[in-house]
C-alpha cells in the first residue's frame, strides 16, 4: 500500500507489486485478498512496460487460479488452459515457481 500511495496504483512498481503480492496470497490460500489485489492490476500498464503480452497472460494465470480454488472450474479452465499455453518456458528455460506451481493445480484438477 506504501507503495500505490507513493507512486499511484496505476505505476509499474505498484502494478508489479501488487501481482506478486498477489501470487503469494494465493500460494497461502488467503482468496479474498488475493482477489482484491487481482481487482486491482491493471494488464495494459504491465504490457506498455514490458512490450509483450506476457502480463496480460500472467494476469489471466492469476484469475484461472484464484477461480480454481474457488471452486468455479468451468471459468478457471479456459484462462488457465491459455495462458499456461502462452507462459510455457522455451526449451532449455526454467519456469518460474507461480508457473509450475499452477501447472500442478491445473493437472490435479483437469487430468485425466
């Protein structure tokens, strides 16, 4: 909060901030708050900034998981079928933990 008060809601550092805060209250199960950082992210700043399309997919990632734990399977499914498509590391990449750690949900969940 420091931090959106500081710089505003809608900067990078705030808006990447907030997405981190985010995955971790997800990974601790706290959704409610997870989900009102997720209210707050803005993907269009995040891909100025970046030049890709990356965040947008990371943003969606966030959503489909936080849906996932809610219980609403039939609209997790398709955002995280997406951007886990989208988020793949390249061969010989390593993927970062809130990736792998959604790839894992969305196996338990859907294999089979």
């Amino acid at each position: 909060q420091q931090l959106a008060l500081s710089q505003g809601k809608a900067s990078t550092q705030s808006q990447d901030a907030a997405y981190v805060l985010a995955c971790v209250e997800l990974e601790l199960n706290n959704l409610d708050t997870a989900q009102d950082l997720i209210t707050t992210l803005d993907s269009k700043i995040l891909v100025a900034a970046a030049g890709n399309e990356d965040w947008r997919h990371a943003m969606n990632l966030l959503r489909g998981l936080l849906l996932l734990k809610r219980g609403n399977l039939a609209e997790a499914r398709p955002l995280l079928e997406s951007a886990l498509v989208a988020l793949a590391p390249v061969p010989g990449e390593a993927a970062d933990r809130f990736y792998l750690v959604s790839v894992a949900a969305f196996e338990a969940t859907f294999a089979g």
